[in-house]
C-alpha cells in the first residue's frame, strides 16, 4: 500500500472521520505509513463514496479538501472556527506549519511515532529539524518497532538520519534487543539487524553457520557463512567448534555456503577434505574443490578420470572434468557419456563438453529431442554460438505445437539465436 489509490484515501478519510489509524489500516506496513502520508498531502477534489447502512444506495462523501478545510458536507459552507484536523492527519497535512505544530502532539501520542519518523525526511527544514529533535529524544529500543519504516525511508534524499539513529541505538542495545530483529519480517529490518549482531559479535560460530546453512537470503547466507569460518580462524577450524561449523557449512544445501565451507578447509589444514566436492553439483563448489586441493598439493585432473569411470554414482564429475581437462584426452570420454542412461550423466557431460570448448553441432543437435528437459537446456545452451550453423528446418520441425514444451523453447531460441524469429508474444506456452 505504498502508492495512492482509492484505498488509501478512503483510510484518510476514516482518519478524517474520527477513527484511529489503527482502526484505518495496516499500522505494521510501512508502505501503508507512507501511502497515508501522500493521501493526505496530494488530496484530490473527488467525492469519496460510502454505502448507506442496510443496503441503501451509495451516497457521495465530502471531498478530501473539504474535510481539510473543515467542512461538513458536500456542499456545506466553512464554519467561522473550522475544528483542528485529528494528529494524524495534521502530521500530514499539505500546510507546513500545520505539519510543525502537529508534532508536538507525539509527545503523548506513541502510536503516531511512525509519522514523526516520516516527518524526519520533510522537504521544509523547520519540520525537519523539529521531527529529528523529537527522534532523537526517544529511548533507543523505541526506534525498534519501526525499523522498517526507517529503512524504507532511508532511500530517500533526506531519509539518512533516522537509519543513523536506529543503527547506533542498535549498536550499544542489549543483545536481546538485537537478536529480536533479525526474525522480523521486514526484509532490510533483519538484514541490518543480522550486520549488526555479526560485528558486535552477538552469534556464536555455530549458530551463523546454521544461519547461513538455512535462510534463504543469498545475503545473509554470505555474511553469516564469512563470519562463521572467520570466527572459528585458522587455529581454532580443527577444535570442536570448528569442525561443527564446517560439516554444517559443507553439509548446506545453498551452493555459496557450501563453497564458504570447501573454501575453509583450506585455512584448516584439511585439504584432502575437498575431495568429495570435486563431484558437487554446483560448478562454484567444485572450483573451490579444485583450488584446495591444489593449494594441498594435489592435481584434481587425475581424480575426475577416476570418478567418471563411475558417472552414475558422481555425474557432476563430467562437468569438472570439462572445467580442468585436456581437449585431446578428455573429449572422448565426455563424448562417452553423452549416451550415457542417467540423465544427470548426460547432462554434465554436455556442460563439460561446452566448458572444454570440444562442442560438435552435429554430434549435440539430436540431444535437442532428448527426453530429459534438463538435457535439452543444457544442449541449447551449447548449441547457441552454433545456432546458425543448424539447418532451419531441423529447428521448425522441433518448434511444431506437438512437440514437448522443453523441445519447442529451445528451437525457439536457437532460431532466435541465428536470427530466423522473432521472441515469442507474452503468454507462450
């Protein structure tokens, strides 16, 4: 609810009509702070429509401007004494100095906080200035609950200050306070958060290497697996600790955090632990695979011509083999493989042959109709630089409707590839 649109204005109207924020809309939504914020400040001269109680017709409302004005009615005249706007929306009004007198009432009012930290990033000084006197006069932990607010607007020219305040209170908070943000739902709120508790110190190695290990902020997953292996250090990699941060880092199912862990054996003296990665089915893992081992004085290559004599039980070892192999001696095996039964063998055996540059078009163009759609994207994606050497109607026939859908993209986009069509319409199947 970020923008302005009828929703947002009929909360300001509600607002207008007595009722409480809370009551009006989403309280916990910064996006619902800030379109309140604009709908008071841009009103339009609209009749707002209600229904009548008990089903009778719609009736026109006053307008946003009347109600500002202090009018009662569609029509009504002004009132002599038109009565003050309700805090909220005099915190919001389009009147500047109506905007300045209106926070003094956030002295005793906490629940329109989130509008005094709108007010911080005000285009007049003298709210502003008066908005960030106020801020700063707050305990530090009563900037938690709006943290996501905080951020948001700290995207804005002027929106720095209150993200200064927020990130100092959190530096000298107690850990409790700290550790309580990083489950919000907001995703800057617990990003931040988590950077704080990492350079205060506040997570034990084992508990960021279980962060990084589970959440699904690639983010988060780098700054948490980079403080757990550096918590541990070099020394300490072979202690208890250590070694349960690493199997909990080698043992993660994101790629990234995996190759944190590989890349710490290293700096832990366990080289021949990288081994296993040698075959992971990410290629930045076994990169990392590849460069501990050498760093141990080990030549990788050897060892992927072992495990690709068992493809079946390692197939990513055809990719790694691709990745550090010898064209003249490695390409036939990895031709090999190409017919292999398993689908996970064939399908880094193509990556492999691409990775090693050996990519024949006629050899790889029948595997555009295998019945693996993981193998057809990966012959695709080999097969581009190729693509105009493709005959055209072998990509025609492959783009007919009865064809399966994974044969009929990659036509498609080996076709576009060499230039012979266009990209389909919105909504291709």
């Amino acid at each position: 609810m970020d923008g302005w649109d009828e929703e947002t204005m009929r909360a300001v109207v509600r607002v207008c009509d007595g009722a409480t924020p809370e009551e009006a809309f989403d309280i916990a939504s910064a996006g619902a702070w800030l379109a309140f914020d604009a709908g008071v400040r841009n009103p339009d001269d609209r009749p707002w429509l209600f229904t009548r109680p008990h089903g009778e017709p719609e009736r026109p409302a006053p307008t946003l401007l009347d109600r500002l004005r202090g009018r009662g009615g569609p029509r009504a005249a002004p009132p002599a004494s038109p009565p003050p706007p309700p805090p909220a929306v005099a915190l919001c009004h389009p009147d500047g100095r109506v905007r300045e007198a209106a926070l003094d009432a956030v002295r005793t009012a906490p629940e329109l906080r989130p509008l005094l930290v709108v007010r911080c990033a005000d285009w007049v000084a003298p709210v502003r200035g008066k908005a960030r006197a106020l801020l700063a006069g707050l305990p530090g932990d009563a900037l938690f609950p709006l943290a996501g607010l905080i951020l948001r607007l700290a995207r804005r020219d002027r929106g720095d200050f209150a993200r200064t305040l927020l990130e100092d209170a959190l530096r000298a908070a107690p850990a409790a306070g700290v550790l309580a943000l990083t489950s919000a739902p907001d995703r800057a709120t617990y990003r931040l958060a988590y950077r704080i508790a990492v350079d205060r110190g506040l997570l034990a190695p084992t508990e960021l290497a279980a962060v990084a290990a589970t959440c699904g902020d690639v983010t988060l997953q780098d700054l948490c697996a980079e403080a757990a292996v550096a918590a541990v250090g070099p020394g300490g990699a072979t202690g208890p600790d250590g070694a349960a941060v690493l199997e909990r880092l080698l043992a993660a199912r994101p790629p990234r955090v995996r190759s944190a862990g590989v890349t710490a054996l290293r700096r832990a003296g366990r080289h021949g632990d990288a081994e296993p990665f040698l075959a992971d089915r990410s290629a930045v893992v076994r990169a990392c695979a590849r460069y501990v081992l050498r760093q141990g004085g080990v030549d990788p290559l050897p060892l992927y011509r072992e495990l690709c004599a068992a493809p079946a039980t390692h197939p990513a070892a055809a990719a790694g083999l691709g990745e550090c192999g010898d064209r003249a001696t490695d390409a036939g095996a990895l031709w090999a493989l190409v017919e292999h039964p398993v689908p996970a063998v064939r399908l880094h055996a193509i990556t492999g042959l691409h990775a090693l540059d050996v990519v024949v078009r006629e050899r790889l163009t029948p595997l555009l109709d295998d019945p693996s759609p993981a193998v057809v994207r990966a012959a695709t994606r080999a097969l581009l630089p190729e693509a105009a050497g493709i005959p055209e109607h072998l990509l025609r026939e492959r783009s007919a409707p009865q064809r399966p859908r994974a044969v009929r993209v990659a036509a498609d986009r080996l076709l576009r590839a060499a230039g012979r069509q266009r990209r389909p319409e919105p909504g291709y199947r």
